[in-house]
C-alpha cells in the first residue's frame, strides 16, 4: 500500500566519480548537529487536531519556539 | 481535517516548493445520500483509481483549470448504512472531498466527506507525528537538563524531508561556491545515487550528508558519471548557511 505512494523513495546505487575526504573542521553530521543549528534546519512532523487551522497549528509552533529561544530570532515559517 | 503536518523550521523552509509535490495518502469517512451495496461503492473507487481529471473546487487556492491527478489505491475499509470508511493513495493536489463527490456522482446517489485524516505524506508517515505538547515537552527537557534526546526524535534533520529525491555528494571545496548559488561542474562531484534523469530535482550533499542546495540536473547519470567537464546541476535553492564551509575558489 504505502509503495504506492512513497514509490520514489526506492533504493539507489550509490555511483562513486572520485573519492574525497570530509574535513571534520567544519560541518557537522546532519545527526548531530548542535541543537541551536538544528533547530534552525529542521523538519517537525506534528499531528494536526480538529479545530485550529494548518495556519494556526504553525503560528502556534513558531510562538512555542520563539519562547524557548528567547533572543534568537530564527525564522521559522511554513 | 486532521493528521500529518510537515513543519519545516529556518533555512529548511527553502525547499518548501519540493515537499509541495510530495504524495499523500488519507483515511476518511463519506457518507452516501441513500443506501448503496458495499460492492457497488468499491467498483465505483476502482473507477476512480489511476489517472483521473479534476476541477479545483470554488474555494481553492490556484487555477479551476480542469487537470489530472492520480489515484494510487482508493479502497473500502468498513461500510456502515450510507456511512463509509475508506483509504487513498493520492499525487499531491488532489481534493480528496471532489473525489468523494465524484463518488457520489458515478452511484447516482450523491455522496459528501464528513472527515478526514492524512496519514503520510511523502517520506512521513503518521508515526512519526507528535502533538504540540510533545514538542513543548522536548524543548523544557532540552531547557532544564540538557537533555536533547526528545527534541532529536521531534527536530528531524533537514534531509529527511528530501529524502526521496536523488543524493550528489560533492567535494567539500565546491560547497561554499554553491552556497553562493553557483552552478554544480562535474569536477565538485564525488558520487551520486543512480538513477538520475536529465532534468531531475536533486540533492545536492556534503560528503558528511548535510544537505547544501537543491537544484535540476542538467545531465543524466551515465554523463554525470562519464563526463569531464560541464555543469551537472543548476542550483535552484540553497538550504546551507553561507558561512558554514571555508570560500576555496580562487
């Protein structure tokens, strides 16, 4: 069932052009990015209710964001 | 309507017109304007399956101009009285409540939405869903202790929101030129997921994964892999903060 719809998520062959090195000076692995740069950089699956709008399920996101980092200013839209 | 919302926070919202076209799947409850046999409501959704046309409703947010959209599955799930619970694979915009009154049209009987619940769209599925209240959760665990094990599992990555379009990993010393909105050559590439069309969205990565731009391939994989010089992909919208990789252009 669910192939039908996520179909383009089918593995692919990796084709390796030439090889290089990471420098680990800068970057970071998307799985450990420092939480401050994640938050800024991130995708976040809610479970919309009943009642409120996609709108204000967002608006009230970004509010509840906000209020955790007070004194950044990250801009957070959908 | 109820269910799965993908949020994208920051820069992630720049590649908000790629997670547009994602699929979608629903589950939902019709109601039937008179008594229907349950075998006539599933071969009026097998008619409905595949490519069909559609109208956009009055109130929708683009053209009314008649356009086609597939249906992966439209299945029956329960069937009570005129009351019907049913399940649909969809391309992105499809109205799913025309479809239901499509339905309708082809029993002859009428048939309207009373509900309905998104259960995947694209790369999410509805158990990866979290409440508001799991996410003001995270971020007091995160704030109090320190502890970002909840905020990790509600704060996914950027990349897993592209992770149905096709990988090219490059070099780190072409990431800053495409942060600066350069087009990909051949020569910043160091490997790439096959297959890949000419003219396809792609993933332009950073050998650690990170996820710098996106754009359109402008050659297919076998000249991606064979060719030696040229531009691979024009860089459409770039995700990665400017500063983040050292400028190694001359």
């Amino acid at each position: 069932m669910l192939e039908g719809v996520r179909k383009s998520q089918k593995t692919r062959k990796l084709i390796v052009r030439e090889e290089s090195e990471p420098s680990w000076e800068y970057g970071h692995n998307p799985r450990s990015r420092p939480v401050d740069l994640l938050m800024n950089l991130a995708t976040v699956v809610l479970d919309k209710q009943k009642g409120p709008t996609s709108h204000d399920v967002v608006a009230t996101f970004k509010r509840l964001i906000k209020i955790d980092r007070a004194g950044h200013t990250g801009t957070l839209v959908i | 309507m109820t269910g799965v919302l993908v949020v994208l926070t920051g820069s992630a919202t720049n590649i908000m017109s790629y997670t547009h076209t994602f699929n979608k799947e629903y589950v939902g409850v019709g109601e039937i304007h008179s008594k229907v046999k349950e075998a006539r409501v599933k071969s009026a959704m097998k008619e409905l399956t595949g490519e069909i046309y559609q109208r956009p409703p009055v109130r929708s947010a683009v053209s009314r101009r008649l356009r086609t959209r597939e249906i992966f599955y439209f299945d029956l799930l329960e069937m009570k009285d005129r009351r019907f619970l049913f399940k649909v694979g969809t391309e992105s915009g499809t109205y799913v409540r025309k479809l239901i009154n499509d339905l309708g049209l082809l029993l002859r009987t009428g048939a309207h939405m009373a509900e309905l619940r998104r259960t995947i769209d694209g790369p999410f599925v509805e158990q990866d869903a979290h409440s508001m209240w799991d996410v003001a959760a995270s971020l007091e665990l995160y704030q109090r202790n320190g502890d970002d094990s909840l905020l990790r599992k509600i704060f996914l990555p950027v990349e897993n929101a592209v992770a149905t379009f096709p990988s090219i990993y490059i070099k780190d010393s072409a990431v800053a030129s495409v942060c600066h909105g350069a087009s990909l050559a051949v020569g910043g590439i160091s490997s790439f997921e096959e297959p890949i069309a000419q003219h396809e969205i792609v993933a332009i990565k950073s050998l650690k994964g990170e996820l710098v731009a996106m754009g359109r391939a402008n050659k297919d994989s076998s000249a991606l892999a064979a060719d030696k010089t040229g531009m691979a992909v024009a860089v459409e919208r770039v995700v990665m903060d400017r500063n983040l990789y050292p400028k190694m252009w001359r």
